[in-house]
C-alpha cells in the first residue's frame, strides 16, 4: 500500500471551503495544466455514491477512471474512491479541520496500490508519492491563492 499526505492552513472557514469544493468547476481549477486529464462525466450534485468519470493517460493509451464519492460528512469531509481505473485500490480522503473562527486545516490523505500488488508498490511506490507531492503542492497552491486573494475574489467564489 502506498500512503501519501498533505495539509495546508487556509484562511478560510471549513464550511465554507467545503462548499467551494462542491462547485462543478472545482475539481479542473485543481488539476495542474502537466495533468491531460479529460472530464467525461460529473455528477450534478456530490453526494453519497455519486461518480465523476474521468479520462486519463496511462503511458500512450487514455483510461477510464471512475471515482465515486463516500463517507460524504457536509463542512468536514467528503471521499472518493477508484471503482474503476489504473490503480489497483484507491482511497482519497478530503478532510476539512476548522483551527479558529476563519481557519482550517485542509488535509487530503491517499491510500492507494498499483495493480500488481505490494510488490509493484515497492518498486515504484516512491514514484507515485513523487507525483501526489508535485499535484498535491499544487492543488493546495491554488487554494492558498483563491482564498488568500482577498474579499472582492472571495465573495466571487461565494456566489
């Protein structure tokens, strides 16, 4: 098994990140531009067994990966797990952790496998946590940006 974590301290309230991250244009604001990802299909409202399906490059070949939405807890945290694609597991926690009145911890936490098992995750499990490291600082970059950008910016992304 592969483990990879990240967290970040945003300015922001951890209802109000939650919701922001509810928002249909979300998941493509985070997906850094290097990422060819394609979405195909996304549900309309995120809740308990949802799926987003996705398009995404495996070497030359493009694969289906669908990800359905669990453990769904409104302003604290939301999952999402592989039904199908190019991992063997994959367990995606979002975690949203208020520190303060207008604070919150926000922590993705990944668990993940390669479809060969431990052995493969061995061998290339550095890799994978390599690339979640480069996405991840990226992801939380965004965020940073978005609610760090002041008022004006943050009322925008309320509406």
């Amino acid at each position: 098994m592969i483990y990879f974590e990240k967290s970040t301290i945003l300015p922001v309230k951890a209802s109000e990140l939650y919701r922001w991250h509810m928002r249909p244009e979300a998941f493509e604001t985070l997906t850094p531009p290097w990422e060819p990802v394609k979405v195909l299909q996304r549900p309309l409202v995120l809740e308990e067994g949802s799926e987003l399906h996705l398009q995404v490059p495996l070497g030359p070949l493009r694969v289906l990966w669908i990800a359905r939405h669990i453990h769904i807890q409104p302003g604290r945290r939301f999952d999402d797990i592989q039904v199908k694609g190019p991992f063997g597991s994959w367990h995606h926690k979002h975690l949203f952790e208020p520190v303060g009145e207008d604070a919150t911890c926000m922590r993705d936490s990944i668990e993940c496998s390669l479809p060969a098992g431990s052995l493969l995750d061995g061998l290339l499990g550095w890799t994978v946590r390599k690339k979640l490291q480069r996405m991840f600082d990226y992801r939380h970059q965004q965020l940073l940006n978005l609610f760090d950008a002041g008022t004006e910016t943050r009322e925008n992304l309320e509406k």
